[in-house]
C-alpha cells in the first residue's frame, strides 16, 4: 500500500464522525444557525438585532428547557418505552404548592424549595410505580397523570394564580449577572444558569457517569431482560428513574415562578406545553427513544441549539407569527433527529 493510499485510509470519515457521535453534530449545527442569524442580522432582514447580548438573554429560557430534557434522558434512558409526559403538569402543580408555601404560607425560601422538589418526586414516584411495579406503558401512565396533574393544578386555587409580594419578589432570581473576573468582556448570563441548570446538569452526570445506579440505569435500557437475569434490580432503578424526573420538575417549577414573578396553574402546559420540547431536546441530543443510550452533554448542547434558533426565529417574523414558526421548527427538529437515530442505528450500529 502507498503512502498516499495508506493516509487516505487514515483520514477520518467526517460524515461518519456526524452521524455517530451526536456531540459534534450539534455544535456544527449550532455555529450553522448562529451564522446564519448574523448574516441576516447584517443583511438587514431582522426585526431587531441578533448579536451575543440577545443571544445572552435568550438564555433564561434554556434553564427549564435543559433540566426537563434531562429528566426525560433519565426515564428514556430506562428503556421499555420510557417517557414522560406529565412533567409540565408536575411543573404546573409544584408551581402552585411552591405559591401556598413561600408566597401564602410564609414558609423559608429553602425549605419552600425542597418542599416543592420533594412533592415534585412524589409526583414522579406515582409514574414510576405506575410504569415499573403494575406494568403500564410510559406512554398510557404519563398520560393518565398528566390529566390528572393538570386539573388539580387549575382547581387548587380556584384557577387563580398566586402572585403575593413575595412571589414577585422572586422575579429577582431571573435577573442577568456579570460574571466574575472577564464579565466586563462578555454579556451578562442569566443567574438562573448558575443557580438551577449547573447543578442539575453536575448531579445528572454524576449520577450516571460515576455512581452504581447510572450504569445499572444504562444496562436495563439496553436489555432489561438480560440485566434481571444478571442479578440487577430493574424494576426499582426505572422507578427511581421516574422519582428523579419528578424532583427536576419540581425543581423547574421554582425556575418558572421565579420567571413569571407568579405561580400560574398552567405554567407547563399553556400552549404546546413543556413537555414535547423537552422530548424533542432528549432525542436531537442523541437519547435513544429504545432506551440505554444519551448522554448529559448532547442534551445540554441541544438546548443551546433550539433555543438559539427560536430566538433567531422570533426575529425573522413581524407579531405572532414567529410563534408559529417555532411551532414549526420543533416538529421538523424532532422528525430529523428521529431520522437521524435511525439512520445511525442501522448503518453504524449505535449513537452518542
């Protein structure tokens, strides 16, 4: 074999590094959408400029986005099926416990917040149990609770929203921050970046990248049936996963009241929801719809991808429309990435 021929052969493929390793897809995707905005912005064909300060500030809404995606990769993850399509409405009835008890009942800032996370997993636990214990599909169970999750939420209060002062108060929690030391350089970042998202994004990959549970996690996603036969307890790790799901809710709803200076009965249903974008996200990031496979960083990167492009939407539309088109543009992400895993699976056995 020649020289030539030998650093032909060496040469990595670029179209099969894409399709099979989902991290660098998304940033090629990422830096395609955001020069795309700039060269529109340039051109003149935005309503408004789209430069890193509105970039920056498109940023609040990757905070619920990213950590709801991150549920959903945990309870996909656990394979047989597994969804979840209650977590808007668990954020809608954690929303409204996290009113009475901060905004009504006077109750510490902290305690309030684990109070309302802590409901948020009892929430999760009932799916789980539904799903791992009697035997329900994901899809049924997380259907079932979403009705039910949903009209306690709009009930409990008279379908009034709690907007006591402080409640507003907690408007300040949505609020942009200067970095330290080099944030006179860049814009200022979104607090709840720092506050929310970071430390569920470290404890999810903790969680699955260096604990017992996450690798028992990824192997009943593979094959269930082999990992009973091995010993491991798969019934209770796809329920915990569940249980898990439910506390980011929880932890979601704070992050939404805090954005809403209110805590709104239909804060993660109103529209198409939060629970289909955070679907999308999951699998665009590379999670597997069969489950055992997604990683933190693909769903974290495709956060930054849609949120970007609705941003850029927004801007390329005069009113409501851009709406509309966001609408549009989630339905084709989510029939592209469902492509894509398919593509992938068949022809090179796997994603990430």
């Amino acid at each position: 074999m020649t020289a030539t021929a030998e650093r032909v052969r060496q040469r990595p493929d670029v179209a099969r590094i894409l399709l099979t390793q989902r991290i660098p897809l998304l940033a090629v995707l990422i830096v395609l959408v955001v020069v795309t905005f700039f060269i529109n912005d340039a051109g003149g064909y935005l309503t408004a400029p789209y430069d890193f300060d509105y970039m920056s500030a498109a940023l609040i809404n990757a905070v619920p986005l990213a950590m709801l995606g991150l549920a959903e990769l945990l309870v996909i993850l656990s394979g047989r099926g597994g969804i979840d399509l209650s977590v808007g409405a668990i954020v809608s009835l954690s929303g409204m416990v996290f009113g009475f008890a901060y905004g009504e009942w006077a109750w510490p800032l902290w305690l309030a917040i684990l109070a309302t996370a802590g409901f948020g997993a009892l929430c999760g636990a009932v799916n789980g149990f539904l799903v791992s214990y009697i035997g329900f599909p994901a899809l049924i169970a997380t259907l079932a609770t979403f009705y039910a999750y949903k009209s306690i939420a709009i009930v409990i209060n008279n379908q009034q929203p709690i907007s006591t002062p402080p409640i507003q108060d907690l408007f300040s929690l949505s609020k942009s921050v200067e970095l330290p030391l080099f944030g006179q350089y860049i814009p200022d970042v979104p607090l709840g970046i720092f506050t929310f998202l970071l430390p569920t994004v470290v404890a999810v990959w903790l969680l699955l990248a260096r604990t017992a549970y996450g690798r028992r996690l990824y192997a009943i996603g593979t094959n269930d049936v082999a990992a009973r036969w091995s010993g491991l307890p798969v019934r209770d790790t796809r329920f915990k996963a569940y249980v898990y799901a439910g506390l980011i809710s929880g932890l979601v709803a704070v992050v939404t009241v805090a954005q809403f200076a209110s805590a709104r009965p239909d804060a993660g249903v109103s529209g198409s929801g939060m629970a289909l974008p955070a679907i999308t996200i999951a699998v665009l990031g590379g999670v597997a719809i069969t489950g055992g496979i997604g990683r933190v960083a693909g769903v974290v990167l495709a956060t930054l991808l849609i949120v970007w492009l609705n941003a850029g939407i927004l801007l390329a539309f005069v009113g409501n429309e851009g709406g509309q088109y966001q609408l549009l543009a989630l339905g084709t992400v989510l029939v592209f990435a469902a492509l894509l895993n398919g593509l992938t699976n068949r022809r090179y056995g796997g994603t990430s």
